[in-house]
C-alpha cells in the first residue's frame, strides 16, 4: 500500500465539526475511525507515504514484512473498534490463535513453552521447578485480580482529573503498583527461570521489568484469558481496514503531509500548519505524534503550563530497538511463530540498556517467523523472519550508521548458533533498522521504540493525558498517553478521547472540554 492509493475524499454533512488527525498509527487511526463513526469530518495527517505508523508494512523480493507489532493479544479491542463505526473485522481482516504463544530458550539449552493451555502451563512450570507450582497459582490470580482494575476498569478512562485519580489511588495503591514487575514475580517464584518467564512481558511494551510497574502483571491474565494471534497475511490487513472503514464514514487520509504547527487561538486548538506551508482549520486536533514531539515542536510556539521543554527532557524515555528483517531461500521447519532468545544475563543486559545506556556484547532477541503459521508472506519454500533486539535509547550516544552493521552481524551469528545453523549461506533479502531511524522516520524523541518507558511516575495520571491540559480542543492518543504503549495501550487512548467527545450532532463550536 502506498500514498498513491489514498484519493481525498469529501467529508460527511457540510458543517459537521472538523477533526483533525496528526499521525496514522494505530492509535491516530482508531481515533479518526471512532470520530468519523460519531459524525465528525475527519482528516488524518500523515507525514510518510503510507499509513500505519510503527505498524507499518513492506515489501521487499518479494517478501511481506511487518515492520513493528505482531502480536495481538486484545482481539476483542480490535472487534469493538470496527462494531463503533458500524463495521465487521471479520469484513477486513483474520485474527489466528499461535499455540503456543512463544517459546523461551535460555542460555544454559532450557526451553519453556508458554502457552494458553492451562494444563500444559502448570506441566512446564513444574517440569522446570516443583516448588514454583503453587506459587504459579497464586501469581495467576494475581494477575486476574490486577487485569480487573488496571485494565477492565481503568485502562480506558481518562486521567486527566485529580478527583478521578484520587478515587482510584486506593484501588491501584492496592494493587501494589509501587513494586516492580520482576519484584512482584519473584514473590511467587523461586526458579530463575521462572522469574524471568514472567517477568519479561513490559519489554514488549519499552519497559524494564526491574523498574516497570507491576500493573504490567496484568499481562499474564490477559494472554491466558484470549490467547495471542496473528493476523492473517500480516497486520497490513488491518491497517488497510482501518483506512477502508474510514473512509467509508466519510474520513480522509493524508500521506506525505507532516504538520509543523499546532495552531492555537485564546488557549484553544483551532488547527494545524503543514511542513508544505498549507493551513487547515479545525475544532478538534488529535495528535498522535509523540508527546515530546507533539509538546515540544509542535506546540513549542504555544505557552505550556505542565509539559514545558524542561519537563520533556527530563523525561525518561523506553529503549531503543534494533531490528533486522531478512528472507532466506529455504524453510527453517524447527522455529516457531515467536520465540524468545535469553542471553547467557538478565538484570545485567537490562542495567546496560535502561540504566547504564551501553551497547552489550550480549544480546537477548526476540525472533519472528510469520512464515511457521502463514507462508503466503514469502516466495514458496522461503522464510520470511524479522529479530528483534532491545538496544539502549539514543541517550548512549552510539553512531548506529557506524555499528549498525557490526552490530546485526553478531545477531546473525547469535542466531546461527542457537536456532538458524547456516543461516548466512540461505539469506536473500536483508534490511534493519535502528534506535536512529525510529528518530529520523517516526519523529521519536531519543530513538526509543515505545515512547514513554512505563514507569509508576510515568502512568496514569503521570503520563500525558488524552485531553490536553496546554490547550483545549486538543487530544492525545498512542504509546506515549495514557494507558501506554501496545496495541491494547494505544487503542484504548483511543477509545478516551471518542468517549470524551459527544456526537458530532451534539457538538456545541467553543464549549471544548479543558482540563481544570
Ligand atoms: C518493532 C516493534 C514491535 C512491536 N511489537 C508489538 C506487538 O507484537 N504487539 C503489540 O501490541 N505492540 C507491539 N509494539 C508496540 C506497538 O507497535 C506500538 O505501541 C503502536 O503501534 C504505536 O502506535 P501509535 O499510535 O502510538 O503510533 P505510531 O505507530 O508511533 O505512529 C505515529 C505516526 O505519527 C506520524 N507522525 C508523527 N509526527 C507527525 C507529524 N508532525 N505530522 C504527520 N505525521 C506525524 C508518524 O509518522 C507515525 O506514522 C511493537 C513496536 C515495535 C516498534
């Protein structure tokens, strides 16, 4: 899919107020669908030349690779997004279950199947450590008891205002979100390995389990309780259903249009100002740029009461990412859809990434082969695979047009001693990415994957909010806001801003909801 396939199209009823949408990843997108399902004229803005953002799609000798998410964990999320703007995923896109999830290989050989299936999962976990079985059990009901709150009833609800959050402190104060994920964990669990099996999700969404909040826990509840699957043909499928969906209730989609300025008027957000010179107006902006970008370029013209520059860098931002997709001449039958490659340290490589912000010798990876489950993504009897390598952010000051090479040149042979033997003799197709591209093509402040690292006093009330408190009119979605980053995250960001909004029949011009 390209630019070229996104004609402008005119908007719903004359007068029916204006949105505008900076950036189409999913969270831009599933904010433009839902504002365009309640009656508002939609644009989205998007400064590549395709839409989808981090979950974008390419296609490379004759390869399809999905440049970011491939895990779908909320199928649900997914269904309920389409049904709000009075359409059917099923229409658009296949959701397939992957059993099991993924498998774990560590350092010393062992191998942990993680799946859905309850009793399959207590058999690994007491394969791997007796003792640990009871504790699973509990952990388990743990991570249901912190899915209730953290997710059910509060991962879709603004936190914009302090009496909101004042109410639910007693429930989240309860919930122990001041320990860490991996110290949660290790109340339940003795084995090492055990500890880090479920302990290791917040790198899938930019954190340290050693520093993320427990609230991640919940993640256990939420892949145990509907599974994780792929979309069939990849998640291109659903991006191109979104834009479908879009534009059936009347929205546009702008590719190759990167806006320069929020433009404001009397604290209000009144439209934007492209990079080409052009102006748009509008009642509502949503930007689904990063918060950073969104505040600190964006709007830096604009007076800021909480998110001044100041506050920006002091932020902590999630670690960087480098991934190396290729495509080989044969099939490599043994590896699954998702596996996880445990380096030979844990804490250690995690200190050197979020802490000590130096590139390791080592490497932990997560390693994708969508071909195991859907081989119309290569050329018959070929792979298509991308690896995934957590890497510090761009604070560690690497030159990665330098080490980047060098670097996934250590991957291949990480990869070649443990799951792909001969890899480089079968490699047809190769391109990577890094923490410096993520800057230069998705505008992310440091490189970081995943905006925003998921820290306590980075959640919640602390995180950027969904309605903007520098000016009114103006809505944030994506990793960066509140809930966080993930496609549950972003989607549910989503999801705020419409419920904050009435109807477009309703919307009174000039009576925007601020923050008080
Ligand atoms: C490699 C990788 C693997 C991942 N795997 C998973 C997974 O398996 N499962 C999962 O749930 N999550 C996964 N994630 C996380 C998930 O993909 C992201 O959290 C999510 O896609 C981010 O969506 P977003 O809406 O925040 O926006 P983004 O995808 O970041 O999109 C923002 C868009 O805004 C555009 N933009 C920015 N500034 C401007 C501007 N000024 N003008 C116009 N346009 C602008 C950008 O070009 C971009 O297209 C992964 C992420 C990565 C990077």
């Amino acid at each position: 899919m390209d630019g070229s396939d996104f004609r402008s199209f005119e908007g719903p009823a004359t007068g029916a107020p204006r949105v505008v949408v900076i950036g189409s990843g999913f969270g831009g997108l599933a904010a433009a669908v839902r504002l365009a399902g309640k009656g508002y004229r939609v644009t989205v803005l998007e400064r590549l030349d395709a839409p989808g953002g981090r979950a974008s799609v390419f296609r490379q000798d004759g390869f399809t690779f999905d440049a970011g998410p491939t895990i779908i964990t909320a199928p649900f999320m997914l269904e309920e997004l389409w049904a709000s703007a009075g359409a059917k995923l099923s229409d658009d896109a296949t959701l397939r279950p992957c059993d099991p999830f993924y498998t774990i290989r560590f350092a010393d050989g062992e191998v942990f199947r993680y799946s859905g299936d309850p009793a399959a999962m207590l058999a690994e976990v007491a394969r791997i450590s007796p003792e640990d079985v009871d504790g699973y059990q509990r952990f388990l009901q743990k991570s249901a008891g912190i899915y209730s709150v953290a997710f059910e009833a509060l991962a879709d609800k603004p936190f914009h205002s302090i009496p909101f959050t004042a109410a639910a402190m007693a429930d989240l104060v309860r919930l122990e979100g001041y320990r860490s994920v991996y110290g949660m964990v290790s109340r339940y669990f003795k084995h090492p390995h055990l500890k880090t099996v479920f302990s290791y999700h917040p790198l899938l969404v930019g954190g340290n389990p050693f520093t993320t909040t427990a609230y991640y826990c919940l993640i256990a509840h939420l892949e145990r309780q509907f599974g994780v699957h792929y979309a069939e043909g990849g998640m291109g499928s659903l991006i191109r259903g979104l834009v479908r969906v879009l534009r059936e209730n009347g929205g546009e989609i702008r590719c190759g249009a990167e806006v320069e300025t929020i433009l404001t008027k009397n604290g209000k957000a009144c439209g934007v100002k492209l990079a080409s010179g052009e102006s748009l107006e509008a009642d509502i902006v949503v930007s689904n740029a990063d918060p950073g970008w969104t505040y600190g370029r964006l709007m830096s013209e604009a007076p800021r009461k909480r998110w001044t520059d100041r506050k920006i860098a002091a932020a902590d931002y999630s670690m960087g990412l480098f991934v190396w997709y290729f495509g080989t001449r044969r099939r490599f039958e043994t590896v699954g859809h998702h596996t996880i490659l445990m380096g030979p340290r844990y804490r250690g490589l995690l200190d050197d990434i979020f802490i000590r912000k130096t590139v390791a010798d080592d490497c932990s990876l997560y390693l994708h082969r969508p071909t195991a489950s859907d081989p119309s993504l290569a050329p018959p009897g070929h792979d298509a695979f991308y690896v995934l390598s957590p890497v510090p952010n761009l604070a560690s000051g690497t030159d990665w047009a330098r080490e980047g090479e060098a670097y996934r040149q250590r991957v291949q042979r990480r990869l070649e001693d443990t799951v792909l033997p001969g890899l480089g003799a079968e490699i047809i197709s190769s391109h990577f990415v890094t923490p410096a591209d993520f800057e230069t093509r998705y505008l992310s402040p440091l490189g970081a994957g995943f905006s925003l690292e998921p820290k306590l006093f980075q959640s919640a009330w602390f995180r950027p909010h969904n309605l903007s408190e520098e000016a009114s009119g103006l809505y944030l979605v994506g990793a960066g806001t509140h809930p966080g980053a993930g496609l549950p995250g972003v989607l549910s960001s989503a999801k705020i801003v419409a419920d904050l909004l009435p109807d477009a029949a309703a919307y009174q011009p000039g009576a925007a909801l601020s923050v008080s």
